[in-house]
C-alpha cells in the first residue's frame, strides 16, 4: 500500500512574509540623524551646537586652547588651529584631546580645510600667508609652503 503526505506549506509561508514586511518596516523607518555645529572662539574655547536648532549642547565642548581660530571635520576628528602655532586633534564625540601637537612649528594657523587624507592650513606671518599641506592621519608635512 502506497501512503502519501501532503504538506502544508501556507503556515512556514505565512511566517515567511511576515518576517519579511518586518524587515522591510524596519529598513524603511527613518532613522534619526544627529548632526553638531563646532564653534571656534578666540578666546579658546570650541562650542558644539545642534544644526537643526542652534541650540548650544554644550558652549564649553573644548577649553584651554590658546585662542582658537581655524576648525575642520573629518569624521570623528575635530582639528583645531591653537594660538599656540600648532593644530591640535580631537574626538569630536568627546571632546578629548587625540594629539594635543598634532601638527606644530606654524604661524597663525587660521583656516584648516580637510579633502581626502590631506589637512590645508593657512599660516599668517610678518603680512605674508601661505597654505601648508599635511597627512590628516599622521600629521606629516607633505608641503610646508
């Protein structure tokens, strides 16, 4: 005598499309973006604001800099141009101090751009201004002038 079975699919295939639309609800749920606006001040501090707001989360976010001037982002690096000829790296989730000389011997460094692995500093000296270029990683001098 022959015996058959017969399977029911419908339950394994109702699980499956359902696990399936709660996956597809989840990847479709917007996720919240947090963006910050970092502030130099030349009295020697760096401000971290919120974007959408203005709103200061926290208007002290890096003290004892030696008037701040010139600021950039890369990532989670926050690079400071410091009163004191150099640039100083920072977490920018933290605040804390990553290389506090991450790149020294400057003059007046005001305006710090970072494109790629490259880090563009200004330096102000005796009227003259001219941009260094340096490793965003290493901090190495690539070209001083």
């Amino acid at each position: 005598m022959k015996t058959s079975h017969i399977v029911n699919l419908r339950p394994l295939c109702r699980a499956f499309c359902t696990a399936l639309v709660g996956i597809a609800a989840l990847l479709a749920t917007p996720r919240l973006a947090t963006a910050q606006i970092y502030v130099s001040e030349q009295e020697g501090t760096v401000g971290e604001y919120d974007a959408t707001t203005g709103t200061a989360i926290d208007a002290n976010f890096i003290t004892g800099l030696s008037g701040s001037e010139g600021i950039a982002l890369s990532g989670n690096d926050l690079f400071v141009g410091n009163g004191s000829n150099r640039i100083s790296e920072y977490n920018a989730t933290t605040g804390a101090v990553i290389s506090a000389n991450f790149i020294t011997g400057l003059n007046d460094p005001a305006g710090i751009v970072v494109s790629g692995n490259n880090l563009y500093v200004t330096n102000n000296y005796a009227g003259s201004t001219w941009v260094g270029e340096y490793n965003a990683t290493t901090g190495a001098t690539i070209n001083a002038d």
